[in-house]
C-alpha cells in the first residue's frame, strides 16, 4: 500500500476518534473541563457548549472523510477530498503553533493544568495530524 494511502488512513482514524470524544463530551454534557480548555488564573477561558462541540465534532468527521476519501474510499470524491486534507493539514498546523498566548507551541500561559497537556499531547497531536494529513494529500 502506498505510503500517501496510509498516512491518509492512520489521519482519518485519528480524526474519527477525536470525533467521537468531542460527540461523548457533547452528549455527557458540562463536566470537568480543566485540562482540556485553556485556562488562566484557574478559571477557564471559553466554555464550549453542546452545539459548540458538536460542531467541532462535525468538523472533524468532515475531516476524517476528506482523509478517507483522499486514500480513496470514496474515489468519486478524491480530487476534492486533497484539497479538503490540504486545508485539514493547515488547520491542524496553525493549531499546533498556536495562538502565542494560551494554546500551541510557542504559548506563553505554561504552568496551568491545559498548559501542559497541551505541550505533551494536543499540540503533538495536532502536528502529527498536519504531517499525516501533508503526506496523505500527495498525488
């Protein structure tokens, strides 16, 4: 199998499984966030709603079917789906870097519980993701 085929289907099963979490963190309802959304001075900045993250949840399954159909699950749809997995790529790259301030690579706000979370696992995670999704968009 190819080695674009592959990188598009490990990025779609990533992808489907963050879906997932955001739907069972939408259907569970408000919970303890810390840890998951940015924070400071130990209060949260945003508080996502359940239509907020469904959205996002819809977002990424949109996201997971352009990298399926990318590895050409859904062949009618490829063409289409590359540029959608570019735009995923990209996406997923400025989230890893960041917003300078509370969230990515280059964050200031560091000695918060989201803070390192994000160091250890979302902003890599969002790397690993652009990369995926760069390597799965190639012809």
């Amino acid at each position: 199998m190819p080695y674009n085929v592959v990188a598009a289907l490990i990025c779609s099963a990533i992808l489907l499984l963050l879906s997932g979490i955001h739907i069972f963190w939408a259907i569970r309802g408000a919970g303890d966030f810390s840890g998951v959304v940015p924070e400071f001075e130990g209060r949260p900045t945003m508080n996502p709603g359940r239509g907020a993250t469904l959205l996002v949840a819809a977002a990424l399954l949109a996201a997971a079917f352009c990298a399926a159909a990318a590895a050409g699950f859904v062949a009618e749809f490829r063409s289409v789906s590359l540029w959608g997995l570019r735009a995923v790529a990209l996406v997923f790259l400025l989230r890893a870097i960041g917003d300078f301030r509370m969230l990515g690579f280059f964050k200031k706000v560091r000695h918060t519980r989201f803070a390192r979370n994000d160091t250890l696992f979302y902003s890599p995670l969002c790397a690993m993701i652009s990369l995926l999704a760069i390597v799965g968009s190639l012809p």
